[in-house]
C-alpha cells in the first residue's frame, strides 16, 4: 500500500475542508454518585469514604444535603442563589471567579437554565456549597478541604459561559485515495476558566467517554494556519506510515464509575420500553449505594484495591455469580427488575389487578425454586468451580 502511494508523488491535494465552532457547557451539578466517582479517580477515595467527608462538610453548614440523585437546582433555591454567591465571595482563593461571575450576568438567568429543573427533583437538589460555615473548614482534613473545593467548583462553572472549540476536518486526496485529519483548538476558556488551573485534568474527567479519537487538540495557532488551507490547494507529503492497533477490552470498574453504573443500570437494558422504565432508579439509592459496594467488599464477593479504587470479582463472589447463573439465570438479567417494575406500574393505572400482579410474582419464585430442587447439574459446577479456583491461585 505504501509503495503504491508513494508513486504517486510527494503531495496530496485538500479536496474539503470544513470549518465550524462548538460549545461546550458546564456540566451539571454534583449528586452524591457523580461526587462520588469524581473522588473515587481524582483522590481515590472510595464511595463511602466520599459520602462521610461531604456529611462531615453538611453538618459543618459548608454544603447542602448530600444524599440526592438530583444534579438541578429547584426555582426556589435558584432565586436566593446570590446568598451562596456571596458567601463565597469572602474566600480569598474564589473572589477573582466571583468577580468574573458578576461580570457575566448570567446568575440572573439560572431560574431559566437547564440548571434548574423542579421536575428533577424527588427530594433534595443538587450539592451545592451554602456560602457558610467556612470556620469548620481550616480542622478538615486536606482531602475534606479538596472534596469541598471539587463541589465549589463545579457550583461556580454553572455561572460561566460555555468554553468554545474551533474545529476544522480536512479531506486530502493522494491520486484517488482519501485521507482525513481533524483539528480543534481552544479559542475561548468560558467555564473552563474556574479550572484553570487543572484544566487538562478536568478536561479528562469530563470528556473521558466522549472523546474523538480521530481529533487532534491543537494550539490557536496551529488551527488558525490549518484554517488558511484552501479546497484545490497542495500539500507536501513527507511519508508514509502505517501503524497497528489493538482493541482493548474495556476498562474495568473502579468504585466511582461502578457507583454510576449502579445508578444507571437501565442502559444495560436493549428493550426500549423497559429501559423506560427504570431509567432514574437504578439499583440502590444516593443513600445505599456506597454501603451496597461496601458490603459486598465486606463478605468478599468484591474485592477494592484501596490505592487505585479498581473493583475485581472475588473467587466467593464469582462461585456465587456461577450457581445464580446455572440455577436461575434470569435474576442476572436487569430486564427482570424492569418487567417487575412494569408490572408494578401496571397495578398503580389500574390495567391489572394488585392480585394479578401477586400471582404472576409467586409462580415465578415457585417455579424456578422447583426448578433448583431437581437440578442435577453438580459436575457441571464442579468443572466451573475449578476453573474459577485456577484463575485465583497466587
């Protein structure tokens, strides 16, 4: 391949270029689990350490209530939302951001923003700092005082405007062979400047799932001399190369990120309607899902590598993973718990009866647990269960 197209000479032709600018808003606000995940990688702390700092941080009046799913704030709150703002202006380290703020105007408007949201809200909003209590900060433990600068922070960069990105994609011809560059560059901080500081880091955090590998962050002015190219115009060719990639398997959990998937169990689900569903429950609440993964760390079906918070099955949890799965397979399955919940629903419009619903419940239960009485399946599990022993031989 290369040999042919270096036989077509040293330069390549720019059949397309587009050019365009994208903006990019300020995340949401923190609930627990996204709190969670965020120190899970930024101070590798585990979930339920992160839940006892920032109740630590609520009963020392520095932040709201911690236990919410909700990433929103409610109107009520979004119109005294200047108290928290001036509270905060009386921090040294936050009153340059404060200032840019008021310049901006756009706490004003945050009622009408997707950062308020009364629909969102079962119980309590988002975490957000109070603009108080900053005389119980100076006893707290450093990691405290980053968890508390974490929720500051992302409270603030709602009042920002968006950062904003010029891009530019390129189409080049070799004879008739495509090639296809991207480039983005960016042009204005926006939000991006509360995290001037570490913003290649929280750049990371935030884009870590969305990235496009086939993107190029370039300098302003390396994308402004990119822009200048013209659809017809040559290019030099100084060589080609051809480089081998491997796919990689996903990555595996870590305490934060498995808190989000616990939350968002539903995106496992293929069935749109039942996905429905159970989109917004997920397993577990803000309030038990750092104990569910402490427990099942606890009785060793898990095990938590306290140093980088990577989660790994435990030989005792994948022995008990291989008897649900070779006894009633369908308790694995989150389609289960979205079609209960289905029929739930179903119940509460009254398309069927609480009976109904009851019956359909216990056939289930006596029909697999009959069906886990006769099974004969020993040597089968015996072979499973010797493999899954030689996977965990030190």
């Amino acid at each position: 391949m290369i040999s042919k197209l270096q036989s077509f000479g040293n330069s390549a032709v720019i059949d397309t270029i587009e050019k365009k600018k994208e903006k990019k808003n300020p995340p949401l606000l923190f609930n627990l689990a996204e709190l969670q995940n965020e120190c899970s990688k930024l101070f590798k702390i585990s979930p339920d350490e992160t839940l006892q700092i920032v109740q630590s941080l609520y009963e020392s009046k520095l932040v709201t209530y911690p236990r919410t799913d909700a990433r929103v704030l409610s109107s009520a709150v979004a119109k005294e939302i200047t108290k928290n703002l001036h509270g905060l202006a009386t921090r040294s380290e936050y009153l340059d951001l404060l200032k840019d703020i008021k310049q901006h105007g756009i706490y004003d408007k945050i009622a009408k923003s997707r950062y308020t949201d009364d629909k969102q809200i079962t119980d309590h909003y988002a975490i957000i700092p109070t603009g108080e209590g900053f005389s119980n900060l100076s006893s707290m433990s450093d990691t405290a005082k980053g968890v508390y600068d974490r929720i500051v922070k992302r409270f603030l960069a709602i009042f920002f405007p968006p950062a904003e990105y010029r891009k530019v994609a390129l189409k080049l011809l070799v004879s008739k062979e495509a090639f296809f560059s991207n480039f983005k560059a960016l042009e204005t901080l926006g939000y991006l400047k509360v995290y001037e500081k570490d913003v290649k880091q929280h750049s990371d955090n935030q884009q870590q799932n969305n990235s496009n590998s086939n993107e190029e962050e370039i300098s302003e002015a390396g994308i402004e001399a990119v822009s200048k190219f013209k659809n017809g115009s040559s290019m030099s060719v100084e060589g080609y190369e051809i480089k081998e990639g491997e796919t990689s398997a996903p990555k595996r959990y870590n305490s934060g990120s498995l808190i989000l998937a616990m939350e968002n169990a539903g995106q496992f689900i293929e069935d749109e309607e039942l996905r429905a569903l159970v989109k917004g429950r997920g397993i577990g609440t803000s309030a038990t899902r750092a104990e569910i993964l402490a427990k099942l760390v606890k009785i060793d079906y898990l095990a938590l590598n306290k140093k980088t918070q990577i989660i790994t099955p435990a030989r005792l949890g994948e022995l008990v993973y291989e008897v649900v799965k070779a006894a009633i397979k369908p308790l694995l399955n989150p389609e289960l718990t979205a079609s209960w919940e289905k029929g739930l629903n179903m119940v509460s419009d009254g398309v069927i009866g609480q009976n109904e619903y009851l019956e359909k419940l216990e056939s289930f239960i006596t029909k697999n647990t009959n069906l886990c009485k006769t099974l004969t399946n020993y040597n089968d599990l015996s072979r499973i269960f010797s493999l899954v022993d030689y996977c965990y031989k030190k």
